[in-house]
C-alpha cells in the first residue's frame, strides 16, 4: 500500500493524551485492520474471524478503555511500524457522509494539533495527496472488500472531500440509496408496524444485525421501504417492499437497481419472503428456503408432562448442581466482551469436531451479527442475559427483542458446553423475562442437522416458512 506519509509530527502524538484512549468500550474510533494488514498481527487477533474481525474491542486502562496496542507506560504504540492505514492517516478519517449516501474524507477536529493549521499549504497538500491514494483503482478494490473500515459520520469532524469513486463503488451514490445506520431504527420500526407476521426479518434489529457481513443499503420509493444487501456483485433484496407503496412497482424498480448493482450473471432475487407475501401474483415466483421456529412461551416456561421431561430433568440437575455457583444477571456492557470471548470458544470447540466450510462461514458470520447486536444493546432495543461466575466470567449469554405485541425473538444464546443443564435453565429463565408475549420465534435451523434436532426437541407449535422469490410466474 502507497505511504501517504504523516501530517503530525511523531514527537507531538508522543505528547497527546487524546489519541488511542476512549472513554467507552463501544466506541467507533477503534482502528481499523484492513485484511492485508490482519496477516502480520494474527496472534494479536481473535481466531474466530481473525481474517475479518479488523476492529478488535478495547481494552481496559486506568479509568477508560484504550486500543489494545496502546502502551500506556511510553504513551506509544506497540505496533507502530505495523499500525494500519486507518492509524497512518489520523486525524483525517473516512467515512459516510451525514446522509449516509456517499463517501467522505474528515478531519476529527479533536486533534489539538491541527485545530489551528487544517488551512495550511502543508496539510491542503497532504489532503491531496490522501484523496488521490483513496480513489485510485487499487484502493477503491481494497475498500470495497472492507466496508466496515467507514464508519458513520461523526458530528465533531469536519467534511473536506467527497469521495467520488468511492460513493459510487460502496454506495452506489447514483441509485439514491443510503447506508443502514442506527438512526435508521424509526424509519423502520414505522413501515413494520402493524405488521402480523412471525418472521423474525421484519424487525429493524434483524437487520441491522447482519451489517458487519453484508453491505445494506435502503431507499424509500413511493412509500415502499427497498432493503438492498450483499457484496461484490452479488446484491438482493433483504425483504420484499415494505409498506403503503405498489408492491409490483416497487419489485420492478427494486429489480431494475439489482440490474446496475450486480454481475450479469447474478439473478436478482428477494430472500424473506412471507409464504402469503402477493402468492397469486404474476410478477413473483417463490421457492422455499427455510423455515423459523415458533414455540408457546408458557409452555417452555413451565416445562409440563411428558414432552419435556428431558428439559425438565436437565434444568433440575443444573439447579441443584451448578446453581449455587453462578449468577443469572441482566446483559451490561461490562459482560460484552466476555460474551464474545464465549462465543469464540464455543465456536472452536464446535468447528474442532466438524469444521467444514459450510460450518465456519454460518459460525464466523453468526459472531459479526452478534457483536454488533452487543455493542449496540441499548440502542437496539435489546434484552440480554447473562451466566457468570462469582470471578465475573461469562458462561452463558442470551439476547432478545418484541417483535410485535405477539412475538419475541431469541436472536442468539450462547453457553458453556461443560456446564450440564445451563442451555434449558438460561432459555427458561430467559423466558420468563418476557410474560407479555405468547409466542417466541427461535430463529431458522440455517440446514444444520444438530441445530434442527435441538430446536425440535422444544416442540414447536408453528414452522413458518421463508421463501426465495424470483422474478417469473409464481408456482405455490
């Protein structure tokens, strides 16, 4: 990668206090890996997703957080010949503009450095020089492959370049589609609203999730809600339209942007379609993709008779073994990163007996949603769970949404394998958190043998299906 050289002199980041410290564990201005930068530092990395997990979580220090390469006794960096682009070029950052529709090149204008000099002959040089490496074709290939190096437009940063090249590759800026952000939530929850659905897809929270895999872009056309998601050519709709606006209309322009998104060869297609989503309509044809898991909360809550007395058994075998020893609490941030820490090593347990590709990229892609679901709890309107020892470490993790005033979701849940017991008490209890809801939706099987083995051994009273759909005369 071309050095693009440094506009702060090295003495003057050795005397700063500002840099590589944050006040809170979720902060955006974690550096950024790209993936040829991942390679040298693996050991550094997390294993589960090493390749693509390129903003590793801070670490503690003093009253806050700081990078995890940060040496707070030199107040330096114990990676510095090998720190990232995203490091080189501080205190200039990339990122989405506040429209979340293009690409921008900022300077954080908490850098005490240049607060007086951003007008210099010398930094408007430097600027130039950064935005011709930016949007050369090498780079722009390179970006392209990490989109999670942008963050969202921050509002103490000041936009000096919009980034043609770029806008168009990651946003496709001359479609009008914008970037997924959490300000987006009540953009969405309005067009779900009202909604009678058990599929878990229409819910901000379900998507949102799976931006750190997937690049998702929406629009608004004609009062439909269009949620465009993937990478490399290779780009669908999420859902099908969502709201007041013609759904045949909305298909046939949905489509016509897929055109201009995607290789020639890629046919466009909508994933989570309802089965009675327009099932006698011309325009669509659906294939059955898979399939949900809707259970009776009051009955995983009071596991009665015979149909459970295996769950019955296992939850009173925890009780009066493992119990005393472990504390069921509320999910708060301090538990985050044990709970991806869990996560990893549940994973490496998982792929160590039947590691085959399929497995991984389902596991690694199921770790990025996760993550994001934790570092964002809060906003997203979540409630977790967690199992930990009287030390603090995590053993089990949950976490939930309401999907509407019938069903709650169970995004995910995580437990230590060695615990006997843990994975029904946790579910139960879990439950029992959310009296207010008759159904809970568990999620799909993703075609894992083992996973729709344990998901019908809770006995669920509904299998909702999610189609496919295609362009082409329906067949249901």
């Amino acid at each position: 990668m071309k050095d693009v050289g440094e506009v702060v002199p090295s003495p003057v980041c050795l005397k700063c206090d500002v840099c590589c410290r944050y006040p809170e564990e979720t902060t955006v201005y974690v550096p950024y890996f790209l993936r040829e930068e991942t390679a040298s530092l693996a050991g550094d990395l997390p294993s589960i997703g090493r390749s693509r997990d390129n903003k590793p979580l801070p670490v503690s220090c003093s009253d806050g957080y700081a990078c995890r390469f940060f040496d707070p006794a030199c107040n330096g960096c114990r990676i510095y010949d090998a720190r990232p682009f995203d490091c080189r070029i501080y205190p200039f950052m990339v990122t989405y503009d506040r429209d979340l529709k293009s690409i921008v090149l900022v300077l954080d204008t908490k850098c005490p450095y240049l607060a007086d000099k951003a007008d210099s002959v010398e930094v408007r040089s430097y600027i130039d020089r950064l935005v011709d490496v930016l949007e050369s074709p090498d780079m722009v290939e390179k970006l392209n492959s990490d989109k999670n190096f942008f963050n969202d437009f921050q509002e103490d940063s000041i936009v000096l370049r919009r980034l043609e090249k770029l806008s168009e590759r990651i946003c496709f800026s001359s479609l009008g589609l914008a970037k997924i952000s959490l300000k987006d939530k009540g953009l969405f929850d309005g067009q779900f609203s009202g909604m009678d659905t058990m599929l878990s897809a229409f819910s901000f929270v379900s998507v949102y999730i799976w931006s750190g895999v997937l690049n998702i872009l929406h629009a608004e056309m004609d009062g439909a809600l269009l949620v465009f998601a993937g990478n490399d050519g290779d780009y669908f709709l999420f859902l099908p339209p969502v709201g007041a606006g013609a759904r045949e209309k909305a298909v046939g322009a949905a489509f016509e942007m897929l055109s201009h998104m995607n290789r020639k060869d890629f046919a466009p297609k909508i994933e989570n379609v309802p089965e009675d989503y327009d099932k006698n309509a011309e325009f669509l044809r659906l294939e059955r993709s898979c399939q949900e898991y809707v259970y009776d909360r009051g009955e995983i809550v009071g596991m009665k008779g015979v149909r459970f007395k295996d769950k019955r058994n296992l939850v009173n075998y925890f009780m009066e073994n493992c119990r005393a020893r472990l504390a069921f609490r509320e999910l708060e941030e301090r538990y985050v990163a044990g709970s991806l820490e869990l996560y990893r090593e549940w994973a490496e347990a998982k792929l160590g007996r039947d590691g085959d590709n399929y497995s991984r990229i389902m596991i690694e892609d199921s770790y990025f949603a996760q993550k994001l679901a934790l570092l964002n709890l809060r906003s997203l309107g979540l409630q977790g769970r967690v199992v930990v020892t009287e030390e603090g470490v995590v053993k089990g993790c949950t976490v939930g949404f309401p999907l509407n005033k019938e069903v709650f979701v169970v995004l995910f849940e995580t437990t230590d394998p060695g615990i006997k017991g843990l994975p029904q008490y946790m579910f139960r209890e879990f439950l029992r958190g959310v009296p207010d809801h008759k159904y809970v939706n568990v999620l799909g099987d993703y075609g894992l043998k083992n996973l729709k083995k344990t998901k019908d051994s809770y006995h669920p009273v509904m299998k909702p299906s999610v189609f496919t759909a295609f362009r082409g005369k329906n067949v249901l």
